[in-house]
C-alpha cells in the first residue's frame, strides 16, 4: 500500500434554512466524512510506516473552506478533515507518509440530488442548474470542473512529484 484516497462523502438533508434544521442527520455525516476518513489514514498509516512511507489523500470540498449558507453539518464535517489532515500530516511525516486533501467545488456530482430526498425532482435540478450557474460566473475559469480535474490533481499528490508535500489543501474549484 503506498497510496490511500480517502474519497466517501454524504451531504446530509438539505434545509432552507440553517434554523430548519433537526440536525437528524448530524452523527451519519460526521461518520462518513469525519470518521471514516480518520479510521482510513490510521489504518493506511499504520501499513505504511513499516514499508517505506506513501501518501494519504483526504476529500473534502471547497464548503470546507469557504463559509456560506446551507448544510451547516456538511460544511463543518468538511472543515473538520482539513484539520485533520494538517494534523496527521505533522504527526506521520516522520514515517515519510504525506497526508494532503482535494477541496473540489463546482464538480458535478450526485451529491446533491442524493442529499434532497423527497424534495421535488424538476424545482431541485432548476435549483442546482442556478447554483452552478453562479457558482461558474463567480470562478476566473468559467466552466465546471469534472471527475477527471480531481483524479489529476489526486495523481499529483500520489505521485514523487509531490514528495515534498504534505499537509497541504488543494482548492480544485476554478479559483
């Protein structure tokens, strides 16, 4: 094992406002992003101090760094990683293990469709359509991020060309 990825994620219920907000779903998100992340670096860390080192990717997303409204639990849950990682990253670079995250924003995924159960299918996808319009007029690049601009930059933390990296958080939203 010389490389971890450390890419499962859950937003929660969306609610209109954060004072909506049961907070119902507030242990399964920090479960899957927060836990689940820390038990995977421990374990991924545990192999790899005996065997020369590697590199530890942690997703987050970019709503772990920049404030807003909406999913307080998802934003708190993805701010808690970067910590992490920051922190793990101290503490195992001594094994020569490098820890780093991948803040994605404006990637089109499934996530949000998932996180708005019961909620009317055309009103969400206008609604989703409007965010990353905004989202796209908001970013110096004007287009939407893909899969395929967060595998390049999980490749370069993989890779030696990154070997003196760690810690690190890499914002992969348009700027």
């Amino acid at each position: 094992l010389h490389v971890m990825v450390n890419n499962a994620g859950v937003s929660g219920t969306m609610h209109a406002r954060f004072l909506d907000d049961d907070l119902a779903d507030f242990h399964k998100v920090m479960s899957v992003n927060v836990l689940a992340v820390m038990a995977g670096t421990r374990d991924a860390a545990r192999h790899m101090k005996d065997h020369g080192g590697g590199s530890i990717i942690n997703l987050t997303s970019i709503g772990g760094i920049q404030a807003g409204g909406g999913v307080m639990t998802y934003r708190a849950s993805k701010a808690a990683v970067i910590q992490f990682t920051k922190s793990a990253a101290i503490e195992l670079a001594h094994y020569e293990i490098r820890v780093n995250a991948i803040a994605p924003g404006n990637i089109r995924t499934a996530i949000v469709l998932k996180s708005a159960a019961g909620e009317d299918l055309e009103k969400l996808e206008q609604f989703e359509a409007k965010i990353r319009e905004t989202m796209r007029n908001d970013r110096p690049l004007k287009r939407e991020g893909t899969a395929e601009d967060v595998a390049e930059a999980a490749l370069y933390f993989a890779t030696d060309r990154s070997r003196y990296v760690t810690g690190t958080v890499l914002p992969v939203d348009g700027g």
